[in-house]
C-alpha cells in the first residue's frame, strides 16, 4: 500500500511539475490562483505549530495529543500540497526571483536536475 501511494504521489508531483496532467477540468480562476501562496504560507505556519506543540506533547508523555497533533500536521501538509500542486498544474513553474547566492547554490541544482530528466 505505501509503494501505491507513493507511486501516485511521485506521479502527480512530476506531471504537475512538468505540466502532464490534464488541467483543463480544473478552475484556473486568477484569484483564486493568486490566493495559493498567502494561503499555503498560513497553512506551512500552522504545521509548524502543530510540530512543536506535538513534539511537547509526546515530551510530557502525553500521546494521545502527540497523535492527534501529528495527525493535523500530515493533514495540513497535504493541503499544502494539494493547493502547491494545484497551482503548478495550471500556471507551470514560477520564476526564482530570490538572491542570487540561493538561486547559485540551492535554485540552480534543483534547476539543473529538471532540465536533465526532462531530456532524458
């Protein structure tokens, strides 16, 4: 079951990354596209809260909060992964923007690797 779900899951990251996945029943209303980044800002915030405030949890022994905690945080990265998907599918790629020591140094080897396994 794992081996499905991360075939699947590795199938919908690529073909939303590489823009293979039929979008066209998909809404493409512009605020709503607009709207995925500040939404999955809140959304990353609110995992990160749920992470620590778990990890206090199972500190103090306590794990029925630690796994409903845990629980909410696979919940909230699959939203954030869903709304990011979502938003690639239909607009592609966006632009690195950022400083340029990150785009040498972290952007670029990702960058590197998109464009050899898309000529493979």
């Amino acid at each position: 079951m794992t081996a499905l779900l991360t075939v699947a899951s590795l199938a919908l990251v690529f073909g939303a990354a590489f823009q293979r996945l039929p979008v066209e029943a998909l809404p493409s209303h512009a605020g709503l596209l607009a709207a995925v980044p500040p939404v999955n800002a809140v959304v990353s915030l609110a995992a990160v809260g749920t992470i620590t405030a778990g990890v206090r949890a199972i500190g103090r022994g306590d794990v029925r909060r630690h796994r409903a905690l845990m629980t909410t945080s696979f919940g909230l990265f699959a939203l954030f992964l869903v709304l990011y998907l979502y938003r690639v599918a239909v607009l592609g790629p966006t632009e690195f923007t950022g400083p340029a020591v990150v785009r040498t140094y972290v952007y670029l080897q990702t960058a590197r690797e998109s464009r050899r396994l898309r000529r493979a």
